[in-house]
C-alpha cells in the first residue's frame, strides 16, 4: 500500500486584524455566496466555515485563519485554491497590518492489518540505537517516534514519523427535523457526503506529517509554498518505504 493523504492543513497568522470584529459577516457572506461554504458557528472570538462533501473547513479570528481538509486524496489544487480565495477574503474584509507566517502541513499514512504490525514498522527508520538501548534495558524494542527539525531561510520545516491508532472511524449521518427549511435540508445532505469520506481509515497506521512555515512571507508566496510542501512530501514519502 502506498502512502495516502489524511489531511492537508494551512494557517496564516497576522497581526492587527482586528476588524474582523467589525466585518465578519460581510467574510462569511461572501465565502457562502462565492466559495459555497456553509457557515458555522460564529461569535467574536471566531467564525466557522465548512464544504462538508469536500472535507473542507476553515475557522478565523483576529489573529488566524485556519484551513483543513481531510481525506482529500492525490487532489490538492482544491485544497490550495480554497486557501488563496479565503486569504484573498480575510485581507479584503479585515485589513491586517502584515502576516506574520504561514504554515502548510499535510499528514500521510499507511494502514496495517493490526496494532502489532504497524508498532514493528516504526522500527525500520533512523538509527538503531534503539536495539543496543534495548540491550542495556534488558527489554525487547517496541516501536519508534521519529521527530526532526530542519531550516532554510525563511523556512522551518517539522517532520515526524509514529505508529497511530484511530479510535474514531466514521462520522455520524444527520437527519433533518421536521418541517425543515430548503437550507436546513441541503446543509444536512452535504454534512452526510461529508460522513461517508471518512471509511477509508484503517484501525492502525504509519504516520508521516509534514509542517512548513515560513516567516515574514513575501505576499503572493502561498503557491511556491505549497509546492515546496508537495516536493519536500514526495522526497519524504520515498525515504519512508514503510513496505
């Protein structure tokens, strides 16, 4: 099995977006009318937006914007469009000062038959220090937490490899109330394609996450950032044949 794409995650943090307090929804407005979100909870210490049949969800405050995306497959340009529309929304409404970073992390996996195999896979990467610790301990390796840190520039990347479990394999369907309303029953038809992504999880995996930030961005760098995410995944990827 080769390595699949769990999510894909970005996150811009500013400084001074302070209107946000006073022109949040007019954002949320245009991100439902132009970008098809569906608007979550809202107040002033956030606003919440989502495409459930895309997985995608975003949150924003004075301080942040958040994307998510789980389960989206190989495709990423959704993923990428979404983030420059949002970012493009959050600097028309808001105004900030500057940004301070901007961060493009994804996490991959690759799912085991059970908990055991998944644990003795942790085991193939990095050094084996591991075996002559065990040694010394008396006590038989059980698996491994890879974790480094690099940096060029700008740039500061986090990389990190583990055997996880997920607990929670699906999400629960919705139903709507009755007499709902022709967007209460559309909201609940698109929560519920959003529901279904989500049983292409095993029970036990390999986890690769990447997360690189760069800071103090030149503006219009989200493109060139993401695709030095996509090359740094598709290096990584190679150098961690779990298989």
């Amino acid at each position: 099995m080769n390595w699949q794409t769990l999510s894909l995650h970005f996150k811009q943090t500013l400084e001074g977006g302070f209107r946000y307090l006073d022109r949040c929804g007019e954002f949320i407005l245009e991100a439902v009318e132009r970008l098809n979100f569906v608007p979550g909870e809202t107040k002033p210490s956030g606003a919440k937006l989502e495409i459930p049949e895309l997985g995608l969800k975003a949150t924003v405050d004075t301080t942040e914007l958040i994307t998510v995306q789980e389960i989206p497959g190989e495709e990423t340009n959704t993923f990428l469009k979404t983030c420059v529309d949002l970012v493009a929304l959050v600097h028309k409404h808001f105004t900030p000062k500057r940004v301070v970073k901007n961060g493009f992390a994804a996490k991959y996996f690759v799912g085991f038959a059970n908990a055991e195999a998944a644990l003795q896979a942790s085991l193939k990467f990095g050094d084996d220090y591991h075996q002559e610790l065990g040694k010394v301990l008396g006590m038989v390796p059980a698996h491994k937490h890879l974790d480094y840190n690099f940096a060029s520039g700008s740039l500061d990347l986090h990389v990190s490899l583990q055997p996880v479990t997920f607990e929670k394999l699906a999400s629960f369907r919705r139903a709507a109330i009755f007499k709902a309303s022709r967007d209460e029953k559309a909201q609940v038809e698109r929560h519920n394609l959003s529901a279904d992504r989500t049983g292409r999880i095993p029970g036990h995996a390999v986890m690769l996450e990447l997360d690189l930030i760069e800071f103090d961005p030149p503006k219009d760098a989200l493109e060139k950032h993401f695709q030095e995410l996509l090359r740094l995944r598709s290096v990584l990827r190679k150098q961690f044949d779990v298989l």
